[in-house]
C-alpha cells in the first residue's frame, strides 16, 4: 500500500500544531504508562499498523511489560492490569466507538470512580489525541517501518 500523503511535508503547521497537545497530556500528570497503553489500545480499536507498531514499541522501550503490553488487546480477561488501568481503557473503548456507545453515563461512572475530574479530562484528550492521529495515519495509508530502527 503506498502512503497517499506525509501531513508533515503537506501540512507543516498542522503537524506542529499536535505538538503543544502532546506536551499537555505528558505534563497533565497522568502515568507514563497508562498513557502508552491508552494510546495503543485506540489505535488498536481503529486499526492503525503505523500506530499499534509505534506505541507496543514505545511501551516497551519504556520498560514496560512486555505480556502486559501484548494483553491490551485482551485487557477484558487478562489479570495483568489494576483497576484504574481497567477503567482507563473501558473510557478509551467508549469514546473510541461513541457513534456506537454515546458515552454513556455508567461508562463515566466508571471512569470517575478511579480518576478526578481534571484526570477524566486529561484522560479524555489523550483519547482524543490518538483517536486524531489514528485518522491522519489511516486516511495516508502511513504504514509501520519495515525496519524497527527506522
């Protein structure tokens, strides 16, 4: 598949323009890695291959645990995750599909019963985010590098 377009080469200032929101969501106080595991599972959800390849690879380079990254998909049934990273990527699932599930009221009562309100926020635009991003690699058929290194 060949990529239709490079947002950075076509549309610099819009590529830029994600970068002050990426500094907010690592600055917002939110873990490390539930951000990573956040970021993974929309990307899984929507089907992008650049983005499920970049961020298995990020969590991992960060130390995280490689069974538990390769559960999220699974994260339903698998016992390698707490509580709040279980309510974390129940949001992340509802909002993800919200044509589907309207974010219904006992999917925040969920969330919130693990987060503040200002980390349900944070939470929510690092959903956002990637739910973004995911739309730009897919619509530019961005395809995950052949090499790792790359």
């Amino acid at each position: 598949m060949l990529q239709r377009y490079n947002l950075k080469d076509v549309a610099p200032d819009g590529y830029k323009a994600f970068g002050p929101l990426y500094d907010y969501i690592h600055k917002s106080g939110l873990d490390r890695a539930l951000i990573d595991l956040v970021f993974l599972r929309v990307s899984q959800i929507n089907g992008c291959a650049y983005c499920v390849d970049l961020h298995w690879r990020d969590a991992l380079k960060a130390g995280d645990d490689p069974r538990k990254i390769n559960s999220v998909v699974t994260w339903h049934e698998a016992p390698f995750f707490t509580p709040r990273e279980c309510a974390a990527l129940a949001w992340t699932e509802s909002l993800t599909n919200i044509a589907t599930t309207g974010a219904p009221d006992a999917d925040y009562a969920a969330v919130k019963a693990e987060f503040s309100e200002k980390e349900v926020a944070d939470l929510t635009i690092v959903i956002a985010l990637m739910n973004a991003m995911n739309r730009i690699g897919i619509s530019s058929r961005l395809a995950p590098p052949l090499n790792v290194g790359a």
